[in-house]
C-alpha cells in the first residue's frame, strides 16, 4: 500500500503530520508558546499538588514495580523509568485532582495528556527546553485540533476526548521530540489509531486520571514503535473502519479543523482553573468576586445572593447542603459562601468537611439562590449581590475571556501560591521560564 | 457507588466474574482443558516460528530496551521482562504468522490474546501448570462468550474481536492467576473495558499483530491494577456510555450468553489452522485432500478441479496467479496445486515465490476452477476432481465439524512437525502434558 494510496483522502493526517515535523513560525508561535509556558506551570503545580492521591500512588508504585532503563522522572519519587512507564505515571497524577487545565472546545484536558509525554521523550532524548516546550505546543495544537473535529458528539457517546484526542497529541509530541520525518509521524498516529481508548463511564472513579496516564503513555509508545521501523495503517484516523468513523466523530469539514494550521493557535484557547472546585462553578465564583469587590462589602453586608447559570449545570454542581469537602466542590451555594467570606478557594484544603459545617459559610450560603437561565454559554454566569442597605450590582462573567497573558499568569502565580506555597511557586515560575527538563525534574521527584 | 447500585443491570459482568474466579468442575471440564492443551500447543509452536518476523523484531526489541524485573519470558530472548511486557511481545510474536487458533463465534484469535498473559503471570506468580491451564481455559471462554455478546456487528463495523474481546479474557485470566476475588475481578473488568481497543483498518499492516499484544498486556495490566487497590467502574463493560454500547455491540440476551457458563465451554468450538494459507481457503483444502485419498492418484492423473466456495471469500483468498509467497496464501488455484502435489502446505517457506513459478504447481493449478456458491457457511466448501481416465469424486467439508480430539491431536502434531522439526515437536508435546511454566520457558527463550 503506497503512501499515495492510503493518504489521498486523509487530509487532517496529512497536514497534521507535517505541521508536527516541521519548523515552527516563531513569531507566529511566540505568544502560543508563552501560553504553553502557562500551562506547564500549571501542569507542575497539580502534579506536585496531587502526587499523594490514592490513585497517584497506585500507578506509582505499579510502574515502579516494573522498573526499568532510566530515562524519566516520574512526580512523587527519585527512581527513573522508561519514557512510557513515567508517561503514564504522571499522566494520571496530573489529572488526580481534576485541577488542570480544559479546552472546551474538545472538552478535554490538554496538558494532562500531553506533558507527560513530551516531558518524558525530552529527557529520554536529551532535548532542550524550547525543544520541549516547542513539542508540546504541537502535540496540545493537534489534540485540539483532532479533538475539534472528533466533536462534541463524540465526547456525549461515551468517549473521553482527553484520552482520545490526547494520545492523538501525545503521539505526535513525542514523534517530534524522536526527529521522525512525515511517514513516521504517519505511523505513530496510524499506530496510536487503533491503540487510544476511554469512556467517560470512569467518570468518578480512578479510571478517569488514568485516561490521562493512558493517552500519554500510549503517545509514547507508538512513536517509539514508528521510529523503531514498525508499520501501522497511517491514515488510520480518517480511514473508512478507521478511528473516526467508529467513535462516532462528527468529523467536520477538514478544511475547518485545518484553517490556519501552524499561522493561528487553536490551544490559546485553554482554560485554567483558578478554583478547586467544579468547572461549572467558575464562571459565577468569577463574577462573585467581582461583584463583592466593586460593593467592597464585609460578608455581614450582604442580604442576599442571586446566580444564573446554564441549566445543564444545575445537575452537575448544584448541591444545596454539602455535608464533606468533596461535595462542596460541587455546590455553588458554598463556594459563594467561601468567596464571600474571602476563603482561598484556590487551596485544595478549603474544601474540607468542617467547611461545610462552618456557621459563617452556612450563614452566607443561606442567602444564595440559584437559578438555571437558558442562553447562557457554558462558560458564562451571572451573579447579584443585594446588601443590607439596599444597594444591589450584577456581574456578568465569561471565563473563556479572561484578558490577556499578564492577568493569566498572575492568576497562576496566586493559584501555584495556594498549592505549593508562595515561595516554591516563584521558584517554579522561574524554573518554567528556561523549561529546561533537568531542572523540572528536581522539582518533580519525590 | 455501591456494588449493587453498579451490578443490578450488569448480569454478563456478574456472572463471568464469579466464573472467572471460582472453582472448575473437574469432570465438566477435562474436554476443554484437553482442547486447551491442544491450543497451547499450537500457540507455542507458531510463537516458535514467527519468532524473527519483522513485526516480533521490532516489539521485542522495544519491550527489552525498557527492561525491568525478571518475571516472564519473552519468546526468541533469555531476557525475561515484567509480565506486561512479556504479554505484549508475545502477543505480538504469536500472532504475526496469522497461524494461530480462531473461533468463529466471534470472529477472533483466543490464544493469541490470553496464552500471553496468562503464561506471564503464571511465571510471575509461580502457578502450577494445571492452574496456568485453568486460567487459559476461563480466559478465553471469557472472550468467546464476551466476543459473541459483542457480536458479528461489532467486528464487521470496523473493531477487531481479538483485540477487544481478547483483552477482557486476558484480564479475567490474570485475574486468577492473581487471586482476585470477584469484586477485584470486576474492578479489573471494569479498568480493561476503558482500555481495551483495536481498529480492522490495521489489516495488512503491523497492527493486526500487535492488536494481540495489546489485548493480553492490557489485560494484565487491569489486573495488576485492581489486585494493587485500583478502583474503577465496575460494569464498564455493560453500562450507559459503557464499552458495549459505545462499541457497535450486538447485545444479545445476557442469558443466551451465560447459558451453561461453567459447565459447557463455548471455547471448545475453536478452530486451528493446519494449512499456512488463509482461513478461506482450508475448507477446500480439506475437501480437496479427501477426494484425492479417495481416488488414489498422483498428479499427472488429474484432468480437472473444480471448487465451490462461500462467495465473500472469492475477494479474500481467490488470485489465479500469484507471483510471491505471500500472493500463494491468498490463491485458491494455487494452494490446490499444492494440495495435489502432495506439498506440505502446513510449512511456512511451501509459500515462497517460487512455488509460484514451479511448472509442476502452475500446471496444477490451470486445471482448477473456482466458483462462488451461495448457500455454503464460512467453514464450508466443496472439492470436485475429475481424473483423465473420467473418474470423479466430489466432497463437502465443513472445518467446524473436524471430528474428536484424538484427530485433532493428530493434525496438530503434523503441524508443528511441519514448522518445528518431528523431534521438537514431540518433545513438545510432552512439556505440553504437564504445562508447567519452568518447562515452557526453555521452549521459547532464544
């Protein structure tokens, strides 16, 4: 099967693998690439944060078990492993707290799927930190992008786009950080084909970060294969009985998924998390703060508290009476409550069982109404502070525009405060500056 | 989520589980641990000569380069590796002649995705041989009846059943070879089930192989997983969003599926291949075989064949006139010629590219004609010689209706004769007997 045969109508793998192999505009490419810096920053903080879950432990210890040539940091200890075995160690300990960063337009977690991978390879490789911090830019690009055209469809079936759509990302990060040409790239994401995997049906449970660990560790693999000479179906993505077509991908106009590939970056659309709790609640704890800032009230001022949110939502993170930490995670009517009260809903330990049940949040979260309004995007809310003496001001806040670089990264500075402490977080700030992996490492292992 | 929140709508997780993990019927069950034998067998003798495909290569290769503890052996190296990767590369090995076992009922490879795994965790786990037999045997009754719940349409729309229904066997295997209980049973059912993958695009390529590889590592990985405390949706198999429903299954009635589980094998109904051809093409084969025996005649006796087929395989397995090794595997006319002859068309190099230029086979094989045939099942076909002296003699064959294990044995035997050698493969199958682990390892190392 000649490359011509199998390529004509694999558009997306066609562009895609080139777009991944080759050299990268770096004007075009620098504010993506600051973005990308961001995303690390983060991506570091939540691994540190969350590298003693119990699930984190789990996959540990399991790879740890296996052992191996020593190539790789794995987050939590001083042992190395094989690129793979770390890919997929750190993958899920990423993604342990459910802390890092999202794409709504593919739903699903770039960084998660994609660091671990490209981190590993680049010490495997011994890479530089802009040919680290290049490569993961292409692979979060081409999760996105691949993702995009997978749809939403796709992730409402049952499959979990991170998983999918990232070990897509994963693949193709790790083929540029191999130095394979066009046809390998092909191979490895013919290859990560027939190998990606997950379903939302591990929603809630320890499945669900290691989606991540999966999709990393299989990127990984199947580039190491394609540089090792191994053959895959290359177009395996767009084939007719191919991945698309049977994960039932809405599989989009490809001249729409590629437009502007490698001039315009789809990934600048990531979204971090500045709270520890639920996505859905974002919005509206944004236009709280907001809202309680511009009144400059203390929290005895207030009379009463009005949200509007998109009704899908109120399925998802609308419990009334949270009585344990996780389940305040969950409630807008408390985490209204803690931002009134000025708790730092950016620390994990805020949520805690004793919060629940604390009179000045119980009070402040009596005083909140929520109500689901149809038109809202799911990444605005809406929310109304009535204080005592009559005075009342309503927000309205779309987290998917949060202004520009500088706002994001203080926002992450503060967020990496609240996990790490604020001086390790300056520290790491400025370790992320350079990427340079050896440095990274010794802020991961244990 | 509670056990009986989950499992109230997952009869086929429930059932198969408490299989998987409790006690055999010893007379019940004697038939179909001979027929594991019988497997084995097949499986170590064509692990044995597919050892230096390029595809073995490249996968041994990658797996001994990650190295890591000494638990399993891998087929063609004294190096053992940890069980999972040990799965993975022989998976991969066993399945890369494409010579290996089939059942019918789902259209997949069992040994090929549960030998791999089970032998790896027996070595890890220092299992007698009648327990590593047992294991086998539950493994891929698992993947019959899981493969045949899927269904046809879940194949034929584009997923390969070795694969997918191979890994949940591989994970119910490792399952007790590692003593789990049945919840730990369904904990590494449920992970396997976000895991388990694998696409027919790869047809024709180096994934097709591998896919077996995939299905056994994955399914010693869920099964390490859960036996380490991995927690994950339990009846992913079965759920809303869950592998079935997301994966083109047919969903028959769970009872037609656990009708007699434990105390009638499904896995009994497996096929092995005697000829190193297409699957297509072996009832005609044995047709053709019989009629030949029957008349007594050598080749210049024969005027004309002619051979009536099922016709979906005149596009699978019918070129008139190959030119190479690998063509000859997918030629009727030539395959015949073999046949009469008198080539041992169970050894691998009778395919070679000058077997297709031989002026005795190409005489042959001008004198046999092939005709699709509506009507015939996919193990059926029919043979017709007809002699220059006017004699002719006409047989039906059906490859699902072969006769007893005693025969079975038998062509078995002259199968691996054909690929081993006659004192290996005697020697062989007295290691087989027993099926202790220590013994097998000296078979496969290198």
């Amino acid at each position: 099967m000649s490359k011509s045969d199998t390529l004509n109508s694999a558009p997306i793998t066609e562009a895609i693998t080139s777009f991944a192999t080759g050299s990268l505009d770096e004007g075009r490419s620098e504010p993506a690439l600051r973005m990308t810096r961001i995303s690390l920053f983060d991506w570091l903080a939540v691994s540190i944060a969350g590298q003693d879950e119990p699930v984190s432990r789990i996959v540990r210890d399991y790879v740890s078990a296996e052992g191996g040539v020593t190539e790789a940091t794995v987050v939590g200890t001083a042992q190395k492993l094989p690129a793979r075995a770390a890919a997929m160690a750190n993958g899920t300990i990423s993604h342990a707290l459910d802390y890092d960063d999202t794409h709504f337009a593919y739903l699903g977690h770039p960084s998660v799927a994609v660091f671990p991978a490209s981190f590993a390879l680049a010490q495997k490789t011994g890479a530089s930190g802009k040919m680290f911090l290049e490569a993961s830019l292409v692979g979060m690009e081409a999760a996105t992008r691949i993702g995009t055209w997978l749809g939403r469809h796709h992730h409402f079936v049952g499959f979990h786009s991170t998983a999918t759509a990232g070990a897509f990302g994963a693949a193709l990060a790790s083929s540029r950080l191999l130095g394979l040409d066009v046809r390998g790239a092909e191979n490895a994401l013919g290859l990560v084909a027939t190998r990606a995997s997950g379903l939302r049906a591990q929603f809630g449970t320890m499945g669900k970060p290691f989606h991540a660990g999966m999709a990393a560790s299989n990127g990984v693999e199947a580039a190491l294969l394609a540089h090792a000479g191994f053959v895959s179906r290359p177009d395996a993505l767009e084939a007719d009985q191919g991945f698309a077509i049977t994960h039932a991908a809405e599989m989009r106009d490809p001249g729409e998924i590629l437009d502007g590939l490698g001039k315009s970056w789809m990934f600048e659309g990531v979204l971090h998390k500045f709270h520890a709790c639920c996505h859905g609640a974002h919005a509206s704890l944004e236009a709280l703060i907001e809202a309680r800032d511009r009144l400059s009230i203390v929290p005895d001022e207030v009379a009463s508290v009005s949200l509007s949110v998109p009704p899908r939502y109120l399925k998802v993170c609308n419990i009334l009476e949270p009585q344990t930490g996780l389940e305040a995670k969950f409630s807008y009517r408390l985490c209204s409550a803690m931002v009134l009260a000025g708790r730092d809903t950016a620390a994990l330990t805020t949520y805690s069982d004793a919060a629940c049940r604390a009179p000045d949040l119980v009070a402040l979260r009596d005083r909140v109404v929520v109500k689901g309004v149809d038109g809202l995007a799911e990444t605005q809310a809406t929310a109304r502070i009535t204080t005592n003496d009559g005075r009342s001001v309503e927000i309205t806040h779309d987290i998917d525009r949060m202004g520009g670089l500088a706002l994001r990264e203080q926002k992450i500075k503060a967020k990496a405060q609240a996990l790490l402490g604020e001086d390790s977080a300056s520290d790491l700030w400025n370790a992320v500056k350079t990427a340079e992996p050896a440095s990274l490492d010794e802020w991961l292992r244990g």
